[in-house]
C-alpha cells in the first residue's frame, strides 16, 4: 500500500514507477486527475498507439457489468505482447465491491488497473480499500494552489521560449482557475497572443492585461481595494453586484496578492521612500484609477497588520474549503468587516 502524499504527487508522476499494479485518482481536481491519467498511459504503453492494450469502462459500464467483468480484463493477453491498460473512468465509491476483487489480479507485469473518481471522504470504501491493498498507490488530486500554479506558469511559458517576471508569474498564478485542466487553457491563450514574439520575450503587463483581466477580475479588485481603503458602502454595494459564479477561493487569493503587495510598499515607506512613488513602480502596474485606494490602504494597513491580516484570509480559504458552509456568506461578510476595521 502507498498512500501518496500530495507533496510528494508531482516528482511521483514524473517518474512513474513500473512495478504497481493498482492505482487509484481522486479529488475535485478533474484537469489534474485527467493529466495524470494521462502520465500513467504513455507510461504503461510505453508511447504505443495501438488500442488493444487499452481497456477504458465508464462508471455506467462497472456498475451493470458483472463482477468478473474488471478481473477478466485484467487479465486478457494482448496478441502483440506489451502491458495492458484496464481503466475504470469516473466511478462511484460503490464500485469497491467490484474493484475489490480485481485488485487480487492485477499483475504490474502484464496490466495496470487504473481508477479514477470524484472527491472521497475518508470513510470512503473505495479510497480506503486501495490504501490499504498491495501493490496499489492512492493519490489524491486537489485544487491547485498559489505555489503550484506560479510553477506551472512559469515553466509553461519557459518551455515556449519566453522569459516572465517573478511579480507577473505571481499576478497570473492569482488569475488562474484551481482546476488544472482549466489553467492550462488561460496559459495556453497566453502563449498564443505572445507566439509571433521573438525567443526570450519577457511576458509583460500587456500580455497580462490581453488575456486575463476581464470585467470580472476588475470587479473583484474593485470590491478588495474599497475594503482594504475602509470604505464600507462602496464594499456593501459591489459584493452584491459581484456574481455567484465569481470563485470565492481565487477572489481570496487576489486579496492575498493585493496584501502582500501593500505590505511591500508599508517596507518601502518605513525605509523613507514616498509611497506614491512606490506604488507607481510595483510590476504588474497599479491601474491609475486605484492607486488613491493603494494610498488610502497602505495607511490603514502598515506591514504588521498586512502579516495578521494574511493569515486570517488563509484561515478563511481554509474554512471555505473545509467546511462546506456557504462560501459566498462567509467571504462577503469577511470584507464588509475588513472595510469597518
């Protein structure tokens, strides 16, 4: 039994082992749940097109298939030799009392058994029973967070050619979706609107303005700015304007980044610098249009309280993500407090 540990997932998928037998994909990560299915196949395939050594049942299938169903194709031979790929895609934690079986048979030299499925509890049977079975990993796909994403960024746009700015990686990291499939595709539109560039380009706030700062992203900013500058009203009025589907987790994180950067210029002005200087020289560039906010925030807010005040929005990303209570509630009532402190 491996129980991977979700520091340990990504150097494990870059060098999948060969001798496992079982693996099992969960979480509400569906893009990272799908890549590295993905990683697993070219590995257990060694790169072969040839579909015979691969077997995928969906959810519908285990669930009307007999429970000998997953063991034979465990161990049907492929006629031109290579190991077999048996995945079961999408199941429900009830499809335990068939896999169960399945895990008895399956050979990492001959086949692997790969599962994939949606979040499981703890008491989940189906997490549980690959946990504790042989030869078997569980690896748990969570939403990617700041530090994967800006490593994600960066390496993408690396990989391209192109060179980005620690502070625009931090900026983009901020904007992307949690879901990994999803935040390849904002990165992968960014490399497209940067493609013509010459080698060694540095990706910039224009490329970051082009392809990441809709209508909502300005709303958001809008909403934390009024909070960290104390104006409750204005707070009051815009949350109720900012939609349900706005992700409350990544409007946290833009809050994060808004904090850290009002901490930089607090140390800026401590050191003797005038803080509307340095608030015009932060990259990604303040828009004109906030920068009496920054200043209006970096008085109410000196490095001292940006430290406490990061540490208790980390608390609510936490309780948002934890809890299951009513995220929207949690996060609105949090800056209508924020903008009264």
């Amino acid at each position: 039994m491996v129980k991977v540990k979700p520091a340990n997932a990504e150097a494990l998928f870059q060098n999948w082992p060969a001798d496992i037998g079982a693996v099992l994909l969960y979480g509400p990560n569906a893009g990272l749940i799908a890549e590295r299915a993905a990683i697993i196949s070219r590995s257990v395939m060694d790169g072969d097109p040839d579909d015979m050594r691969r077997t995928i049942l969906s959810a519908s299938q285990v669930k009307a298939g007999e429970e000998a169903l997953i063991a034979d194709e465990l161990c049907a031979m492929n006629l031109m030799g290579g190991r077999r790929l048996v995945w079961l895609d999408t199941v429900a934690d009830d499809a335990w009392s068939k896999v169960e079986r399945a895990l008895g048979v399956a050979d990492p030299a001959y086949c692997l058994l790969l599962v994939t499925a949606g979040d499981l509890t703890p008491r989940s049977k189906l997490r549980q029973g690959f946990e504790k079975a042989k030869s078997a990993f569980a690896v748990a796909c969570y939403p990617d967070d700041a530090r994967v994403l800006e490593r994600l960024v960066e390496k993408s746009v690396r990989e391209a050619g192109f060179d980005i700015a620690r502070s625009t990686t931090a900026q983009i990291a901020s904007l992307l979706p949690e879901d990994r499939a999803a935040a390849r595709g904002e990165i992968d539109k960014l490399l497209l609107y940067i493609a013509d560039q010459p080698a060694g380009t540095l990706v910039d706030e224009e490329a970051l303005a082009a392809n990441f700062v809709d209508s909502s992203t300005v709303a958001g900013d809008g909403v934390i700015l009024a909070a960290l500058a104390g104006h409750v009203e204005t707070v009051d009025n815009a949350l109720q304007q900012l939609g349900a589907e706005e992700s409350r987790v990544g409007f946290i994180r833009r809050a994060l980044f808004h904090v850290r950067r009002l901490e930089t210029v607090g140390q800026a002005i401590t050191g003797g610098q005038r803080a509307n200087e340095v608030i015009a020289a932060l990259r990604p560039m303040v828009f004109f249009r906030d920068r009496p906010l920054y200043e209006r925030a970096v008085v109410r807010w000196p490095p001292g309280r940006c430290r406490s005040l990061r540490g208790r929005l980390h608390d609510l990303e936490r309780e948002i993500k934890t809890t299951g209570n009513n995220n929207i509630l949690l996060t609105n009532h949090f800056m209508i407090r924020l903008a009264a402190a």
